[in-house]
C-alpha cells in the first residue's frame, strides 16, 4: 500500500504516518486510506443507487445538512420520534445494501492499527456534506454497548473536525481530516463529544464538491 511522505528530508522517520493519538483510545490516521480511496468511492456509489442519499429530519424537527444513507445490516436513522438503528432503510422498506468487501476490510485494518483487533461493525453510515454543511457537537451513543469502537473514514474534500471531551461544554480542539484520513476511538473516548464545522467549499478530483464520511460502528 502506498502511503503519504513527507517528501524527502524526513521519509522513514517516525512522523505522520504514525497514528496520532487524540485521547486515550483516540488515534488520528493520517492517510490510512489513501491508497484504497478510488475503490471505497466506486463501491459507495453502488450503495447510492440502492438506498440513496437522504436529509434525515432531527427528533427536534430540524432537517439535517448532512445527507445519509448506511450499509450493512442495519442503519443509523433519524425522524421525528427519535434515533434508532433499523435493519431496513425506511424510505425504500427493503434491507439496507449489504457492506461491500473493501469497507469491512479497511475498517477492520485501521481497528487492528489503533489496537482494537477483532472489529465486527454491522453498520456502516455514510456522510455526505456539501459545502455549508455541518454536524453539531454530539455523542454517538445509540449502540447498544460501548465496547467497540469507531472507525471513521473522510474521503473527498477536507474538514475541520471538532474534538471535544466527555461533557458537552468542554471546549473542542479543531483537527483538520483530509481524503484518505482515518479516525478511530474507543474505550474511555468512545462518548467524547465531536462534529463537523461547515463545510468550506472546494472541489476534490475524487468527490467534486463534497466530502463523504464512512463512519464504521458495531450497533447490535
Ligand atoms: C464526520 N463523524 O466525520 C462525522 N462519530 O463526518 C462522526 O460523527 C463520528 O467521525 C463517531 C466517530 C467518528 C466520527
Ligand atoms: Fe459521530
């Protein structure tokens, strides 16, 4: 696998293709999945055609920015009575599509490679944010145990993304998640508070005008 250098001076040192850790049980991987990029978007289009793109609508009543859709064998959903995983995308009533080979594979690597072995997501919700598009501080916490992580995929243009603490008012740090950068967090990081400040705009060779965002996670 081909992986970012630094472009000379400092090649084979210890540097940025080392896992950064955030937090305890937080690892930022910058350009994990650099090389496997072009084959996570193909596959993801074929998702796309199956249970497409959807602003999902908040408990609160609010429209999300952000548009979703999942894979796997179930699916993070939101509407007016609240979050739940559903082993059927609602809009179509049919099964989500099935997780294609090269998203287990990759979110099983970069588990391995923040030292959570063994990562068995059965969900895999898929981001997409257009420019202005934001997601506000929150906790993923609708899983039903806490035990495994969260493998975090950003393809497409860059972000700014908020790292927050366990409660809600401790101040974010801002990290900023290129194409091809992975985030993983677990253990006592698995309730740290995080988001997506808008989307600045720009246009990506393997996206367009968007950034995508796998996010990996054992719901059941
Ligand atoms: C995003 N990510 O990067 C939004 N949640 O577009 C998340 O909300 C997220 O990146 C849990 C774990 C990792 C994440
Ligand atoms: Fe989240």
């Amino acid at each position: 696998m081909s992986r970012k250098t630094n472009g000379g001076l400092f090649d084979g040192l210890p540097g940025e293709d080392q896992p950064q850790p955030l937090a305890e049980g937080a690892a930022h991987l910058r350009g994990f999945a650099s090389a496997a990029t072009d084959g996570l978007i193909a596959a993801l289009r074929r998702v796309a055609e199956v249970a497409s793109f959807r602003h999902m609508v908040t408990p609160g009543g609010y429209r999300m920015s952000v548009a979703m859709t999942n894979c796997g064998p179930v699916g993070w959903v939101s509407d007016p009575s609240g979050y739940r995983y559903d082993a059927s995308d609602p809009e179509t009533g049919q099964p989500w599509p099935p997780m294609p080979a090269e998203f287990l594979d990759l979110a099983r690597q970069a588990a391995a490679a923040a030292g959570f072995e063994k990562f068995e997501p059965d969900c895999c919700l898929v981001n997409r944010y257009e420019p202005g598009a934001k997601l506000s501080l929150h906790q993923d916490k609708d899983e039903r145990d806490f035990a495994a992580p969260i493998v975090s995929v950003s393809l497409g243009l860059p972000a700014v993304f908020l790292w927050g603490g366990l409660k809600r008012s401790d101040r974010p740090r801002r990290i900023r998640l290129e194409n091809g950068d992975v985030v993983v967090w677990g253990g006592p990081s698995r309730l740290v508070y995080h988001g997506i400040a808008p989307l600045a705009d720009g246009e990506h060779p393997a996206t367009g005008r968007c950034r995508v965002n796998l996010t990996f996670r054992k719901a059941r």
